[in-house]
C-alpha cells in the first residue's frame, strides 16, 4: 500500500513539472471483489486527490472472470476512476475479463459532495493477444509459440503477446491522453463521459 500510494502522490506532486493528465493502473486486490466502494479507504482517497487535480485516473479492471462481482478493488469502482475491462480484437468481453454485477451501486457522501457508483467496469478495450514489450518474467514464455509465428524473429527478444486487463487499461489511458490533447480543457468526468 505504502508504494501505491507513493505512486499517486509522485504524480500530483510532479503534474505541472511532467504536465501529467492522465495515469494508468494495472494492479488490483483479488482478494477485494465484490464489495462497495470505500470513500475511507486510502487509494480511493489518493484517486479522488489526483481527479481533484484534474488527472485523469485509468484502473484495470482484473483477471477474475467470468462470473459477476469480480472486479479486483472496490476502489475501482469510484466514481471518478475509468476502470477497463478486456475484450478480444472482435470486440467481445474476455472470459478472463472480470466483471460488475448488474443493478448493483450505490452512494456516499465525501467532502460534503454526494456521489453515486455502479459495481461495473466503465469500458472495454482490447486486451487479448495484444504485442507488448517483453520482460523477464514468467509471465512472458506463456506465448512463446505464438511469438514465434507472428513476429518477426528479430523482434521475438524485446517483445511478446499478453492478455490481460493490464493491456486493455493503458488503451484507454492513450485515448484519454488524445481527448486531452484536442481539448485540454476537458475534466476527468468529462473524459469519462465521453468514453461512455
């Protein structure tokens, strides 16, 4: 917790001197699906100190579909994050992707403000058999007979294909990042709705 923490901090600490707007997240708390946003909870504090800041802030859904009420940390359910589920290149969900359970939210009152919140991801993207830079891990020999017919050999060493909402997340993050481009005047709320 201390590290992610560090992480949201470093960005609003360092936004005008980078000029962050937007930043992506590919982690999440298996161990946390299924439950209601916490407004007390310290990365859904840290999340709503980044949006008050105008940074726009992108979750990966998680890995734990099919079933419903799998998203991986019931901070990606606030609602002022984009949490991103995984869909094939067709545009159909994963099976891995995880999911919200339908008609289930709520609200809460922070900061004197009231908010309302869906158990859902917010969008999908794609986030299977997507090329990535490869690194040492395990992880990466997963698709090593895929990497192998569909790369070009010389490219087989530096790069690799993965799944997983930790690809389909940092798709939106570029998307935001070209919203924000073409209007830097955009909200993070406004992103969100446009994406929607």
């Amino acid at each position: 917790l201390p590290d992610v923490l560090s992480g949201f901090d470093y960005a609003i600490t360092n936004q005008a001197r980078y000029n962050i707007r937007v930043i992506t997240n590919s982690f999440g708390t298996t161990s946390d699906t299924g439950t209601d946003v916490n407004p007390a909870d310290p990365i859904t504090l840290a999340t709503k100190r980044c949006v008050d800041r105008n940074i726009v802030v992108v979750f990966s859904a998680g890995n734990s579909g099919p079933g419903s009420g799998t998203m991986t940390g019931q901070y990606k359910k606030a609602p002022w994050v984009i949490a991103v589920a995984a869909g094939d290149k067709s545009g159909r969900l994963a099976d891995f992707s995880s999911r919200g359970t339908k008609n289930k939210g709520g609200s809460f009152t922070l900061d004197g403000k009231t908010y309302t919140w869906e158990d859902r991801p917010t969008v999908t993207s794609p986030g299977v058999d997507i090329i990535a830079a490869r690194v040492i891990a395990p992880v990466s020999s997963l698709s090593i007979d895929k990497d192998a017919t569909e790369l070009d050999p010389a490219h087989v060493p530096y790069y690799t294909h993965m799944s997983g909402t930790s690809m389909a997340a940092p798709h939106v993050a570029g998307i935001v990042a070209q919203l924000l481009e073409a209007n830097p005047t955009l909200t993070p709320y406004q992103g969100k709705e446009i994406l929607q």
